[in-house]
C-alpha cells in the first residue's frame, strides 16, 4: 500500500473520529470527576501521588492523570483536557496502525476499521451511553496509551528494532503493568537480547528513581492491586451471577477498591483458581509460542487475552488492550468478529449497570455472554499457536524463518 493512500486513509478515519468524538467532549465521567480530577488537583498542590492520593497505576501514568489540571485547574477544565490527551492517543493509534502496520491496502483498511467499529461500539457514540460515564469510555480512561506503546512495540519488532521496541514496551508497563507480560512473545528470535534488557530497564529504573527523589514510595499501588476480591465483571465471579440468577441465595455485591465486587462464599477460591487457571495458561502459550509459527501479533493478542479474562478484575477498558493488536492481527476474520461481539455486550453491561448491585438479570446475562464471548476468542486465537508448538523442531524453525 503506498504511503499517499496510507495517509489518506488516516486522514480520513482520524477525521471521522474527529466528527463522532469531539462533540463528547466534556461530557459527564464519574471517574474523571470523583477520582482523577481531585487527585490531579491535590497532586498540583503538593501531595505525594502514592503516600497522600494512593494511586493505583505505575509511576508514569502519573504525569498522564495530571497533565489536564495544569492547563485548567477546574474539574470541568480537567475533564476536558484530559478527554482531548486521550482523544490525541486514539488518533495516534489510527496513524500508527495505517502508516506502520505492514501489508497489502486490505490489510490495512481492515485492521483500521476494526479498530473503529470497536472503539465507537464501547464508547455509546452509536449505542446508548453507560449508566457509569456519558463520556467515551476510551475518553474517560487512559488504556489506549499503554495500548499505543504495546502496538508501536509489536510493530518495531517486527522490523527488528531491537532497542526500540524494548523501549517502547517499558514505557507502556510504566503507565500500566500488563505489557510486562508481552516481553515473552516479542523477545522469542531476538538476535540483540543485551539491547533489549538495557533498553527496556532505563525508563523502568528512571521512573522507580523519580518515585524514590520524591519521597514516595510504590507499595500501595501493588497492596492495592493484589487485595481486590473478584470484581463482579470478572469470570470467576460469573458462575455465582448465573447461580443468582437461577436462583441461588447468599450471592451478593459489595463496594470496593473503587467497584462493585462479588460477595459469596467460595468468591475468593474462585479468586484464585482464575489466577492459577491464567498462570498456567499463559505460561503455556508462551512455551508454545516459542515453538510456532505465530507471528508477533498473534502471540500477544493470546497473551493479553488470558491476562485479560482469567485477572480478578475485568472492566470494560481492559478489552482496549487488545482491540488495536487484534484488529491488525486478524482484520475482517473470525477472531475479530467474536471480539466485536464481546464488545457490544460489555457496552450492553454498561447501559444496564443499575443492575449491578441487585445483580439483576439485565446485569447478569450481558456479563456472562461477554465472557463467554471473551473465552471463545481466546480459544480462536490460542489454538493454533497449540498446535504449532507441537510440530517438529526443524518444521518450526524453517516456518518461523520464512514467517520473519
């Protein structure tokens, strides 16, 4: 595909996400408004992000929550801003998957188009807007910033980038953690392995300095993480919903960590057999990725997928992990159809959340086909790689020479 067609087509699909997302712009986000904006504001004024705000993210998603509050220290001022950083992140995905991703003009408009039926499908554009945020979900949150530097990563391995995509890759774990766990698939026949752990432990090391020369300290953002029961969107907590629903008592929700989460008995023994059962997987599949034929996208959507459905914590943004590195994975294919459909009923759960604390039935089966929608897409995208890893030796070898 030339580059003037390339261009065009992001120019043109940036502007069509232009005329659908501006007009959002500012619109109500409970998130933004109860949570990020008063820790930005505070953190201007002096508090430490992890000791007084007790931030959850990594150090770098610092400067991303607080950026907006410097240009307008309203809550409404930074409600706008930080909607126009996150809108800039989603254009930047749509230039980056039209003028880097490699492949025929079908390729490439596909994997643009899936990317854009996805995004608009989970923001309410077209459907009805979330009981949770009228605003965007991926204006109200900040996952496709992670979502930008794992794609840029994936790409400049594919181009052999050594230091570069090892870079890219750490960058996107400092803002979120879970593109830590894709340096298994991007590392597999990497000819440069010192570049690479140089590369990727700077911006990790410089973030951990800048936390230390601060006076702060990480470990809340880690007890934060690792004390969450299953939030009530999670797969482990979808047997008790359907239990629920069916009739069974003693199945409830309760508030916290900033959510909904499920409260029964056997909820945190399911906790962690989804943990376990996600461990195994994911080691699994990367043992096997090293032996197949799989490409470096299609690796790491596998991977993302299991770390996505088998965590504790499932919320509708998580699926932004994968959409981008899906859509140039597998464009118009079944892999991605399935993933369009866990998509639009996360979006149905959205606009049916008054259901959530009841655990009513308009909450419950949304949730339930999602992940199962979820489970079928990482069998889709799982299987083969299977498969592949178990060919002989030299059957890998030559395929994965001719595949790079």
């Amino acid at each position: 595909m030339a580059l003037r067609w390339r261009a065009t087509a992001a120019a043109l699909v940036c502007a069509l996400h232009l005329a659908l997302f501006v007009p959002t712009i500012g619109d109500w986000s409970s998130i933004l408004i109860n949570d990020f904006a008063p820790q930005a504001q505070a953190i201007r004024d002096g508090d430490l992000p992890y000791r007084d705000q007790e931030i959850e993210y990594p150090p770098l998603s610092v400067p991303i929550l607080i950026a907006p509050i410097y240009l307008d220290d309203s809550t409404q001022g930074f409600v706008d801003g930080f909607m126009w950083e996150m809108l800039a992140f989603d254009l930047a995905i749509v230039a980056l998957i039209a003028l880097g991703l490699p492949g025929d003009t079908r390729r490439v408009l596909s994997a643009i188009g899936i990317y854009s039926v996805g995004v608009v499908m989970l923001s309410g554009v077209v459907l009805d807007p979330s009981l949770i945020d009228t605003a965007p979900l991926i204006l109200a949150r900040f996952d496709l910033v992670p979502a930008l530097f794992v794609l840029a990563a994936i790409l400049a391995r594919d181009r052999r980038r050594s230091a570069t995509w090892s870079a890219l890759l750490s960058v996107g774990a400092a803002v979120k953690a879970f593109p830590l766990f894709l340096y298994p698939a991007l590392a597999r026949g990497e000819s440069n392995p010192r570049r690479v752990i140089v590369a990727g432990a700077i911006p990790l090391l410089l973030c951990a300095a800048a936390v230390l020369v601060m006076g702060d300290e990480f470990g809340s953002a880690i007890s934060y993480q690792t004390e969450r029961a299953p939030q009530v969107e999670s797969l482990a907590a979808t047997p008790f919903e359907v239990a629920h629903a069916l009739g069974a008592s003693g199945i409830s929700t309760v508030v916290g960590h900033g959510g909904f989460e499920l409260s029964a008995s056997g909820a945190e023994a399911a906790r962690w057999i989804s943990v376990v059962i996600g461990a195994a997987a994911y080691l699994v599949l990367a043992v096997a990725g090293w032996r197949s034929r799989a490409s470096n996208l299609e690796l790491a959507c596998a991977l993302l997928a299991v770390l996505v459905i088998f965590a504790p914590v499932l919320s509708p943004q998580f699926l932004l992990w994968i959409l981008p590195v899906s859509a140039c994975a597998y464009g118009l294919g079944k892999e991605n159809l399935i993933l369009l459909a866990a998509v639009l009923f996360t979006q149905i759960t959205l606009q049916n959340y008054d259901g959530v604390d009841p655990l009513a039935d308009k909450f419950v089966w949304p949730v339930a086909a999602r992940n199962a929608y979820l489970l079928l897409y990482l069998w889709l995208v799982a299987a083969p790689i299977l498969r592949a890893g178990r060919e002989p030796a030299d059957a890998r070898r030559e395929a994965y020479a001719g595949a790079t």
